[in-house]
C-alpha cells in the first residue's frame, strides 16, 4: 500500500461528484428559459437581459430584485423521515416569495447544498424539488454548488441555502408605503407551518410531549404528524403576479407581506407607513389543523403563536377597498385560496389580532 | 414558572438578532453603490440596471453572471484559531473570481451563514470581512441571512455560502472557445491554498502528522501554520477588469480560468477549445513555501499536488502572443503578480505540466 496521501483517501469521493452532476443535468436543463445562455467551462450560470422580440417581456428601468434564505432547522425533520423530495420546494418558496413582496418577477435561482457525505442519489432528488419548484415559480435554476463537508455536518445531516433573482419595472416596484385606513387587507392561505418557526415546533412535539413523526394523529385527520410538519412551503409566485398583472401593480394593490419568522404580527409591520395599523379578524379564515395542535400539544400562548407562526396565513396583500373582491376572484381562479382578513386603519405600525 | 412553551425557550434568540443586525449595519452600507435601492421592509436587496447618466457605465445588451460557493472546510481552521476576520474575503473571492472568468464585472454579493448559535460579536467580524472584500472587488452586499440552527452545527460550528451576481455585455463574453496554438498562458500568483483542499490540507497537517496550528513551522520562514493555512483567497477582480479594460476583452484575451479544486490540471481544460491543449512549465513561477511543505509533509504525490491544490497560480489568462507582455505589465501595474507560464499547442484539451 502506498504511503502517499490523496484527495480520495482524505474522504473527498470525486467521482460521486461526477455521478451526481450527471444525476442532476435533466432537472436542471427542465427549468432553463429562452434567456438562460448555455456556455460550456460552468464557472458561472449567464441570464440574458437584452430587450428583443425573442421575449416575451423586456424591461425599460429594471431593477434587480435579490433575496437569500434557507429552510432552517425543517432540513432536520427531512432527514429524520429520510424524505428529501420536498424541500426543494420549501428553499425556492423563501426566497421567491419575499421578492413578489416588491411586486418583482423571479428571473433565476441557484442553490447551495452542504452534507457530510455526498450522495448523489440524495442530492438528485433535493435537486429535482428544487428544479420543480423553479418551474412553478418561472424560474431558471442556472447555477449551484455541493460541497461534502464532513467535519462540519454530521452522519446524514445537511444544509441547504436558496438564492433568487428577479426584476421588477422601477416604476412598478410596489414600495409599501402608500397603505392607507379602509384598504383592504387580504390573506392567502399557508399550506401549514411553511419553513419557520421549527425549532418551538421540535421542542412542543419531540423535546416535550415525546411524538414520534411516524404516528397518526386524531386531531390532524389521521395524517401522521411528520407528513404534516413536513408539507412544503406554498409558493405565491404565479396568484400574486397574475393579481399584479390584472389590478395594474402600484395603484391598487398598496403592500404585500411574506408571512415568515414573527407571524403576521411581525411581518406586516415591515410594509406599513407610518400613521397606519393593521386590525386582523382571527375568524376570517379558516386555520389548518397544525396550529390548534401544536398550540394545545406546547402548550403554547395564543399570542406567542401569532409571534412565531403564520396561523395559516402565509402571504398578505394590502388592497384598496374597491378592489379587494377582484382580488380575491382572481386568486381563486389562480388556485390561490384567500380571505379578507382584516382592514388598514390609524396607528402606530403596529398589528392587532381581534 | 410558567409551563407555555416559548420560541425563545426553544432556543432561538431574537434580541441576538437584533444586536446583530445593528452590529453589521456600517459593513453592510458601507459597500452600497449608487445603484443600490434602499427601501424599508427589507423583503429583499434591490439594484437598479437603469440606462441613465447617473451612472459610469450602461449595458446596451446587458447579459447577468451568477455563481455560488462555499469556502468549505477551511470554515474548521476559521473556528479553530477562532478568527473569524479572514474567511469572508475567501467566500466573495470564491465567487467573483468565477464571474470574472466570462469577463464579468461584479455587481452585487449575498451571504448565508449557519451556525449552532448566534453570536452577534462573530457574526459582526465575519460579515466585515465579507464587506471589506465587497467594497474591494466593488459589488454591493445587498442582502444575507444569518440563520442559528443548533440541530445541524456543533457548538462554534459554522458554514457560509456565497452568492454573486455581475454583469457582462453580450458581445464582450469571454466565452473560452478562441484559444489557439502559440497564444501565451499568464499565471496570477495565489496567495496559498486558497479555499480548495482542505480536507486533504487536514489529513497531511493534523491526521497524520499532528501538527499544531499554533507552532512556527522552519520552512514557512517561521510562521505559525494556522496562520499560513488561513491567509485568504487572492480577489482578482480589479487587475484582471483592468487587463480587459485596457485590451479590449474579446479578441486579445482568449480565455480565463479561475484555478479552485482541480488545480491547473483540471480547470484550464474548462475554457480550452477542442484540438488545444495547455503546456505549462512548472519552474517558471515561483510557488509558495507552503507548497512544497504540504508535499513533503503527507507525502503527496507531485502529480496529486497539480490535480488538487493552485501550486502558486490562482487564476489564467490565455493572451495572444502579441498582448502577453503588455497584460503581465497591467497586472503587475496594478499590484498582482504574474508569470507567462506556459503556452498554448495543438492537442485534446489536455493539461501537460512539464
């Protein structure tokens, strides 16, 4: 046996890297527009801005529009049920749907994946979740990076980051500072606890009441709790554009709010100008399953829930009252469960939970 | 004491945020260009791509450049020595050197870092290294997140990614495909490892060998090798935008490759067309002490070294023989050391290191 030391033998598998990139060429090339240039070499992924008749679209003054999150601690209820298909979905949704809060369309997305050991069965699959999900978004996923990192995460364990970057006209950017009292104030409906908010969600079912992710429960229709937990984030792209699109974007609808980390309560205040409040009815709209379970199971205060979940509430538009109706019709039609979920009124940027 | 659960009893430490986000509000501003948007809400980063004479440049067919990465397991050596101010230079140049490679100039930088805890003071220096190698490759840090996720990181475990977003005008693509016989291969010295091989880096220094970081090694003019292992990755932006400056990117300059994992070896073949391959001369640079020290302390083979590690060259340009002296004469003009190392020849996209 040699005594010359390797990359190989330093635990670095370069040919798992060659058969994931195989793996993954399908699900990514699925997701490339007609402005995405394809150059060999992969040092870096091109989007073409040229304004010409090749595309549907071109931009006057645009403005870039870019935002990076991660899923936090869901990747951990993923690996536990060895389910890995889903929360690609999740990665693109935290990004893209905070850059619609400006009114701006997602152009491109690149990912960062990170594990203890790369396995290119595992990655193809997150990998595909995350093409899918670009592809409901309208979105080219031109661009990633792996990278195998034992020392850093442990047996099984990953991380992954989303990056997206859309345009938005500079006279359309939807600014959320033109709210005023009487606007309407419209929620869309989550599909449960989105991608925050999971490390309570880990302390109330596995650190405190001892659940395990593979039993059914009563409360939530049978499903089992893990199944539930790990419903991928909603993604808002294609109802809040088609809203834009028809109501003419800065006029009539006056805000927009990604409902993440704080709740309603401390997103909303972020696109609220000064003099306004928003007054939430808690009975407007109808709560999934999850949170009177997890807030029975904690327990947990109500307030805190307000604080910490979405309560089923996962994006909100702030519109004039003349066309809050159309606006929900037209999410509907888009798919898009919605309610009017309260009103705008005179206050101190705060946000009242009736 | 009261039995509801809480998202802070749960671990998560919003007034650490807070801090945070006050701590790392100068870095952050102090990379903004005039192109930057700010706009309250902070949803996500904005940057205007607005023809107008605000600016000292407008793209006529603007063609946007993207690339991700990590900085890998040199984020153990950063936790180790628990110096934190390095390893933000290592995660722009990571990505802006790849950009550059197209010809490329950087526009704007987005960060994610993960770790077990949040801890505002570490965060602050690390997101100041991130700023100071932004304002130097002249991008803006317009977004980031910082997520705490103790489940996936040890304690002091952390990771970062990187992402980055530039432009090039469609006509002046460096696209790799130009290379020919007799054109001359220019090396821009490293300033070490780099960011790439690392786990090989950790095997020869401290699994085999036992090595301290912390001990002046003889042959590293008495450095400590914690301190020559962290020495961050060279930014190249500037000298290389000013050779494309000055010789007027597409028809002088053939080709570039940013030289990360792989080596020479495995990254110059990225941008050579078929019927070409690179001979590169080994004794026409001068290579770092480490090098060699690295080598003989695994032992690794000669050949192992040029397939993993830059061996002293961090990036290539492929010039015309006509332009060689006059680009080595830019880039040393402008502070970054370089060789003519090799050249060009009829071959099958080969690397030959003689």
């Amino acid at each position: 046996m040699s005594d010359y030391l390797t990359y190989q033998s330093s635990g670095v598998n370069i040919e798992a890297n060659d058969e994931m990139v195989e793996k993954i060429k399908g699900s990514v090339g699925s997701t490339f527009g007609p402005r995405v240039m394809d150059l060999h070499g992969g040092f870096a992924g091109l989007f073409s801005l040229e304004n010409s008749n090749n595309f549907s679209k071109n931009y006057k003054n645009p403005v870039l529009v870019s935002c990076t999150d991660g899923v936090g601690t869901k990747v951990m209820l993923a690996r536990d049920m060895c389910k890995f298909d889903t929360v690609g979905q999740d990665l693109v949704a935290m990004s893209v749907n905070d850059m619609i809060v400006l009114g701006a369309a997602p152009l491109f997305f690149l990912d960062y994946l990170a594990a203890d050991e790369l396995n290119p069965e595992k990655v193809a699959v997150l990998v595909e979740g995350i093409a899918a999900a670009c592809r409901e978004a309208g979105c080219s996923l031109i661009g990633g990076e792996t990278a195998e990192m034992p020392g850093i995460y442990s047996k099984n364990d990953f991380d992954m980051a989303g990056f997206a970057v859309g345009v938005v006209e500079k006279d359309e950017i939807i600014k959320g500072d033109s709210a005023e009292p009487g606007d309407v104030i419209i929620g869309l409906s989550s599909s449960g606890v989105h991608s925050n908010g999971y490390s309570l969600v880990r302390n109330i079912c596995f650190n405190k009441a001892k659940l395990s992710l593979d039993s059914p429960v009563d409360s939530l229709g049978g499903r089992k709790l893990g199944e539930v937990l790990l419903e991928p984030t909603k993604l808002y792209v294609q109802p809040v554009l088609a809203v834009l699109e028809e109501l003419k974007a800065a006029s009539e609808i006056k805000a927009m709010a990604h409902i993440t980390g704080g709740g309603l309560v401390g997103n909303i205040p972020r696109v609220l100008p000064e003099g306004t409040k928003a007054v939430i009815k808690r009975k407007s709209w109808e709560k999934p399953d999850i949170f009177p379970f997890l807030q029975k199971t904690g327990p947990v205060e109500e307030s805190e829930m307000y604080r910490v979940f979405n309560m089923g509430v996962g994006f909100v538009m702030v519109v004039s009252p003349e066309k809050a109706d159309k606006a929900v019709e037209i999410l509907t039609k888009n798919g898009q469960q919605a309610w009017q979920i309260g009103e705008i009124c005179k206050g101190s940027k705060e946000v009242v939970i009736q």
